[in-house]
C-alpha cells in the first residue's frame, strides 16, 4: 500500500500543495493559479483537492500531513520585537495581534477545518484528519532545495526574508540527513534589505523583487559605499548587521523610515510614476551589495566545509543574476537551486521533512534532480479541449506534433507572438514550456512588443531565452544546464553587437532600443540573458518545437515568457489560456495540439477589463 504525504505553505503568501508518494514527488500547484489572485496566501484548497485527485485518493488515503512553519515561534518573534521597540508601532502591533488572536494562534484548528472542508469537497465519507506535523520555515526552504537535489551531500545556504527567526542560514545535507550550521535572525536579513529598495524605488514587497534586479543594468552603482557605510556591516565571511534605525519593517506598515529617506535624498517612488536614473542606479548598488554578500557567504561555507555542492532556497535564490555571478566564480564545483524557491516550494520541503525525518525513509539520489522540470501541476488533453473550443464556438484546427511543430516554426518566423499550452502546468514562478508565450529571439522588435501589446508592463523588462540544451554553449558564456531558468549568462561575444561611442553614451531606459547582439529580443542592456536550457527528457514537446525553429532558421533558441498579462497569475486551464488570448494581441494560441488564430476569433472589444480583474503588480 503506497504511502502519501501533503505539504502545505499558506497564511503569509503564495500558499501552495504538494503531494509525495512513497517519497516520490507527484504533484505541486500554487494556490493563485486556481482563484487567480496573485500570491494569494488563502488555505490552498485547490491546490490540495488537485494534488489528491492527480492520484485518485481522498485526504483520508495520505498518512501525514506537514506545514512548512511553526507558527508559535513567529509569534514569538512578533512579541519579542515589539517589546523591544515599543512605544513605536503600536498601531501595526495591534493590528498584527487582532489577526493572530483570532486566527493564526489556532492555526492547527483552522488547517482541520479547511481540510474537512477538502473532504467534503471530494464527497470523502471519512470524517478522519491525517496526522497534522509542523516544520520549521528554514527546515522547509532547505529541504526543498537539498532533498530533490542530484546531490548526496551538499551545503545548503536560505535567504529570505524571514521565517520564525532565521532570515539567513546554512546546513550540510548528506543522504537523508539536514543538520544546521548557523544562522542570521531577524530583524537582519538580506531579503528585507533587498525588498525595502523593493519598495523604496515604488514596486511591490514580495512580488517586484525581480523587477528591481531587472532594472539594475540600466544604472550605475553610484550608492554601493552609502550602503555599506550606513545600513549594512559586511564581514568578511558573508555575514551581516543591519542599522535598524532607517528601516520600519520591524515595527510598522512601512519598509523604510524618514533616516532611509533622508540619507538618500528623496521620498519613496509612487507606484506607476516615472522611473528615473536615481531609481536605476538604486538597483544596480543594492543589486551588487546583495551579490557581494551571497559570494562571501558560498566562499566561507566552501572552505569551512570543504563540501563540493550548493543548494540554494529562500526568495533571495530567485535572484538569478547574483546565481550567474555564483556560478562564473566556480566557488562550488556545482549548483542546484530549487526552482520554488519561495514559500510556495517550502510546501514540498515540508512534505519532504515529513518523509524522510519524520519516516526515517533511505534517500535515492536522482542524478538529474527529482523536480521533474516542475512540471507537476494540472494537464489537459486534447479531448477535453476539443469539448470546450466547440462549446465556445471558437474557430480552431487539429494537428498531429510533427506538423504543428512545422507550423508553429513558420508563425515563429513571421514575427508573430504564440500563447503556448502544452502538458503538465510548471510549479514556481517560471514559465518554462508549459504555459509559455514565445516568440523570435532575432526580432529587434520582440521585447517591446510584448512588453506593450501581450503582458501590458514595463518596457525596461527582459525577457528570457529558452534554448536547447545541447546548443547552450553556442549561445552564452555557460557550459551546464540550466533548466528552471534561475541562472544569467553573457551572451557568446560572437553573437554581441559593439555599441558605437554614441550609444555607449547613452543613459537608462535611452539603452532598451540598441540592438546589442544577434539575439535583441533576450538580450538585457549588460550583454545577458536569464537562461532556460530545455531537455527532451522533460518537456519533449517544447523541445521538439524549439528544434523545429532551429531546422528551419539554424537559431536554436526562442523568447519565452509567462503567459498571463500584468498581475495576473499565469494560466492554468484552456479556459485561462484563452480569455488571456483574447484580451491581447497575441496573434496565435496552442492549446496542445489545436492551433487558434486571432484573425478567425470572433471580433471582441477592446477588453481592459483585466486591470480591474487583477491588482498591477
């Protein structure tokens, strides 16, 4: 009788499912990709009836279930901080104990609840709730990273905001084993530093991270030495102490204070306003800070362990430009980074620590990694898609792999921009050849059009190649894989373009529209890409499409990105897949193996009503 475990993130942002079988990871999902609300950070009851019913059992079939925190230790934090910086924040620390007295502090009652409310869903005539088991935050993002891993024995280094207390901290994996090494607790933490320039340069905390560290090449890191001098002291190992005094996450609303403000010399951006060269050169000083740190931190971990492997988790290995740098250096020998690396991947971390610490099971290294390319979410086939396009009465054609993919290459060629549904919905924040938009990599005009016309966000935004996996070191300075695209690489020189002396002089977003190499569309302003290498053994599909292109262009390599617009989730059903389509200029739609164009669609108004359906990012 097979044995299954549930881990479950929620509560603070992006909950998530995900479900073992006999310690095999079968499936994952995130909560938002069923309500639609990005980062919703609801008890995942979708995700959870998904992951159950991908294998036919009801609640009462899984043996243990794992939250990924304990949440007695938060409160704890909570408390002790408020304490300590009290009369200040008063009016968050109420605010914050309103919603722990009445909900958080009987979590364990709440979660029971929520899973009867899963059973009764699935029609389940048990009424029995699995053993409920609690792990910690950091316990959770470094099992996530170290157990799927293709390594035996490996270093694990997390950085995140915050978990209980532990905002920082490493661990040596060997076999099924986690044992920690240290830690950095709150208030000093690398993730709050990077998300309060986050805020501070007008982007959301916990959701426009990355747009911060896409815009860094556009600046200069003129406030390197400002930083380093007044918020943050680095040691030499990589550890490091905030000065509280300019931050207010600690003890408000806000993530900066007037001192922050002030050192500075302007208040925070608002969000939507223009983005200036102080904005740039923010990011591009507090993007270096935060590389220097994760360098010194791997360096110091490699030589007080001598172990050959790193692991990465926590929103902080998100950061794929300070993981390229990781990489270049060759501090470790190798590296794996979980593809969820954020909260919602500490849902599969706890069920891990529920298989293999709370079972004591024997650990079986896959020497790829265990992820299954994350695709480990909800699939669709033909037939059901077939049902819902003639219920829509949406025009359509049918066509075998080998001639689609033929097809698509043409399309591709043309310029023309493809919402790509294919097989099994990926797990994490990456599109990665499950619920793609793709496009021509040699196209100057690519970035710009689907930044204006398909995702409706801001043109500074790159996008990211997806190439085949044998071909990779054609294209860019990198010679491993890279499959959940988490790693920047330059571009090969022979494939850059020299700027003139004028264009170098340039400054900003005036550097966007300069074709700097063969391969405009995915080419960022510092001469790299966020690679994606794509293998046959995970994604046949998207392989054998991408190779299609290359026969018919020699270009290995197309743009891919999400498919969804701004602040939406991205897709999950045909029926997500389609009204997105609809709402866009995307000019073609692959619904596995039907192709719609939009020129046969009937004609639609122009439909903006996504802005209102879905809060801007």
């Amino acid at each position: 009788m097979s044995s299954y475990v549930l881990g479950l993130s929620c509560y603070y942002h992006d909950s998530a499912a995900a479900l073992l079988k006999d310690g095999e990871i079968i499936s994952a999902a995130q909560e938002e990709r069923f309500s639609r609300k990005k980062h919703d950070s609801s008890f995942p009851k979708n995700a959870v009836i998904y992951c159950l019913k991908s294998q036919g059992i009801s609640l009462s079939d899984v043996n243990k279930i794992v939250y990924y925190e304990k949440p007695l230790l938060t409160f704890e934090r909570l408390l002790e901080t408020y304490l300590a910086t009290a009369p200040r924040g008063g009016r968050s620390f109420v605010a914050a104990m309103q919603v722990w007295l009445k909900e958080k502090l009987f979590l364990k009652t709440d979660l029971k609840k929520n899973l009867k409310a899963v059973q009764d869903s699935l029609g389940s005539e048990s009424s029995k709730i699995p053993i409920l088991l609690f792990s910690e935050h950091h316990l959770s993002h470094a099992a996530a990273a170290f157990y799927p891993s293709p390594f035996e024995e490996s270093v694990i280094l997390c950085m995140d905001g915050v978990g209980e207390w532990a905002t920082t901290s490493a661990w040596i994996g060997k076999g099924k084993d986690i044992e920690p090494l240290w830690q950095i607790s709150f208030p000093h933490s690398l993730g709050l530093l990077y998300s309060a320039f986050t805020s501070y340069c007008g982007f959301k905390v916990n959701s426009g991270e990355y747009k911060l560290m896409g815009l860094a090449p556009y600046g200069e890191p003129r406030y390197v030495d400002k930083i380093k001098d007044n918020l943050i002291d680095i040691k030499k190992d990589g550890t490091f102490h905030l000065d509280i005094s300019y931050f207010k996450y600690h003890r408000g609303f806000r993530m900066t204070g007037r001192k922050f403000h002030k050192l500075f010399g302007k208040p925070p951006r608002q969000g939507e306003t223009e983005l200036t060269q102080f904005h740039m050169d923010l990011a591009a000083s507090i993007q270096l800070v935060t590389e220097e740190i994760v360098l010194k931190l791997a360096k110091s971990l490699r030589e007080d362990t001598c172990v050959n492997n790193l692991c990465l988790a926590g929103g902080v290995a998100l950061n794929c430009v300070a993981n390229g740098k990781l990489l270049q250096e060759k501090i470790f020998d190798d590296i794996w980074i979980q593809p969820a690396s954020g909260d919602a991947g500490s849902a599969l971390g706890a069920a891990l620590v529920g298989w293999y610490q709370d079972q004591d099971q024997v650990r079986v290294v896959n020497t790829n990694d265990s992820m299954k390319g994350t695709y480990l979410g909800p699939e669709f086939g033909n037939d059901d898609i077939t049902k819902y396009l003639e219920k829509i009465k949406a025009p359509f054609s049918t066509h075998n792999d080998p001639e689609l993919f033929e097809r698509l290459a043409e399309e591709i060629e043309k310029g023309h921009v493809i919402g790509w549904f294919n097989g099994p919905m990926e797990f994490g924040p990456r599109a990665l050849g499950g619920r793609s938009i793709i496009g021509d990599p040699r196209n100057q005009k690519m970035q710009s059009v689907m930044n204006r016309k398909i995702k409706y966000r801001e043109s500074f935004r790159p996008f990211a190649p997806s190439v085949l996996e044998e071909y990779v070191s054609n294209q860019f300075e990198m010679n491993g894989k890279s499959p959940y695209m988490l790693l920047v690489a330059p571009l090969k020189k022979e494939l850059c373009k020299k700027m003139t002396e004028e264009e170098a002089k340039l400054f900003g977003i005036e550097k966007l529209n300069i074709p700097r190499s063969s391969l405009p569309a995915i080419t960022h302003v510092d001469y790299s890409a966020r690679v994606q290498t794509v293998s046959k053994t995970t994604n046949s599909r998207y392989y054998n499409l991408i190779s299609a292109f290359k026969r018919k262009t020699g270009c290995p390599t197309i743009v891919n990105t999400s498919f969804n617009v701004r602040g939406e989730p991205i897709v999950c059903t045909p029926q997500d897949a389609y009204r997105c389509f609809m709402r866009t200029e995307m000019d073609v739609l692959v619904l596995q193996n039907q192709i719609l164009f939009k020129s046969q669609q009937p004609k639609v108004e122009n439909d903006e009503t996504w802005m209102q359906e879905f809060e801007l990012d």
